[in-house]
C-alpha cells in the first residue's frame, strides 16, 4: 500500500506545474458540479484529492466567508501549486491521504472529490472514510469534467466495467459505505455522482 501510495504520489508530482493549463476551460463545469453539492453560506466542505485547488474557489463561493474549506491531497507538489496560484485564500490546504482523513466525525457538510476515487487503493474504505467526516444528510460529489467513455477513448483504453466508476459497482459501494446515490450522470461532458449520507 505504502509502495502505491509513493507511485501515486509520484506520478501527481510530475504533473503539478501546469496542471490547470492543461484543462483551461472546466471551471464551468467544476462550478455546475459544486452547485449539486447544495452548500450554504456557513457550511463546510472538503475537497478531497484537490490537486492544485481548482474547485476551492467554487466552494468558498458556495459557503461564504463564514463558510469552511479544505483541500487535501496525498502530493506536495500539487498543494506546493495550489498555494503558487493562490488558492490557499479560498482554503485550508492539508497534506493527508484520503483514507486518512485529519478531521472530527460528522463535522463537515459536503465532500467534493474530482478525478480521486479510481486512484483509491481501496475505493470502499474511502468512501467509509468519507461518510465518517460528513454529517447525516450532508452530499458527496465525485466528479470529472469528461465523461468516462470520452476519457477511455481519449487514452486509447477501452471502457472498464469493473471501473468503480460505473454504476452497477458504484451504487453498492455507495451503499455499503453509507451513502445514497441521488444523481448518476456519465455524459461526453462530465461525469458526476452525488450521494447524500444515511441519516443513521
Ligand atoms: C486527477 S488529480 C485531480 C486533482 C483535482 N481534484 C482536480 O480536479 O484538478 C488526482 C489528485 O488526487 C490526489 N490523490 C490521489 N490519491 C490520493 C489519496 N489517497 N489521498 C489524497 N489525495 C490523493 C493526487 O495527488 C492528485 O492531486
């Protein structure tokens, strides 16, 4: 585990400088995905794999300054980024992995994770992991600004259904780790679950 943990980490930090350059026209659909998150202003909300903090400004717009966020990721060069592009204004950035999660019970309102949870070693954990730190009724979002097909295809892959991603694996997982699935939509432009936590 600790050996993947380092090739993740790795592979991310290579990536880091420029990242945002690489998708400079998502940030429409990263607002339209923190919107089904539902956030007021005072609410809290994580960003869990934030990489160089794209949503977090999103976030901090959903919960106001009253509000709380977080970013964490596993890669310091990718908070290193985050913070280069100013983004530590918008929210706390924590180095810690997702499965490992530095916060209470139930103290957070809402958790947004993009392009995180097919890297997850053991995606049921994580997904416990994050029901753990979200109060009961509070909304998870995992997302991608393409959808999975389009992203297979622009890999050259083809398209996995033993993929977390897909619905018939994700739905169970969701469920076994305490979380309902509420909207599923895996289209050319983004791919976004959200689930909403059992309210016991
Ligand atoms: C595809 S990038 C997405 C970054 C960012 N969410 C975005 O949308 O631009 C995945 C990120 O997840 C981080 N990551 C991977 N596994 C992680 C883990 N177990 N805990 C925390 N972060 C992790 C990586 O370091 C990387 O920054």
């Amino acid at each position: 585990m600790e050996t993947e943990r380092e090739r993740l980490r790795e592979f991310f930090a290579a990536k880091a400088v420029g990242w945002e350059k690489r998708f400079p026209d998502d940030d429409p659909a990263y607002a339209a995905a923190v919107a089904e998150l539902r956030l007021r202003p005072g609410r809290s909300a994580l960003d869990a794999g934030c990489g160089t903090g794209r949503a977090l400004p999103r976030l901090r717009d959903a919960v106001g300054p009253a509000g709380a966020v977080i970013g964490i990721d596993l890669t310091p060069e990718m908070l290193h980024e985050a913070t280069a592009l100013g983004r530590h204004r918008a929210g706390a950035l924590i180095e810690a992995d997702s499965g490992r999660l530095p916060l209470r019970d139930a103290c957070l309102d809402a958790v947004f994770a993009a392009g995180l949870v097919h890297h997850l070693p053991d995606a049921a954990a994580g997904l416990r992991e994050f029901a753990r730190v979200t109060r009961p009724g509070g909304r998870l979002a995992l997302f991608h600004p393409i959808g999975r097909a389009a992203l297979a295809a622009r890999r050259g892959h083809a398209l996995r259904e033993d993929d977390v991603r897909a619905e018939p694996t994700l739905v169970p997982l969701l469920a076994g780790a305490g979380w309902e699935l509420t909207v599923y939509d895996d289209s050319e432009d983004r791919y976004l679950a959200v689930a909403t936590r059992a309210l016991s």
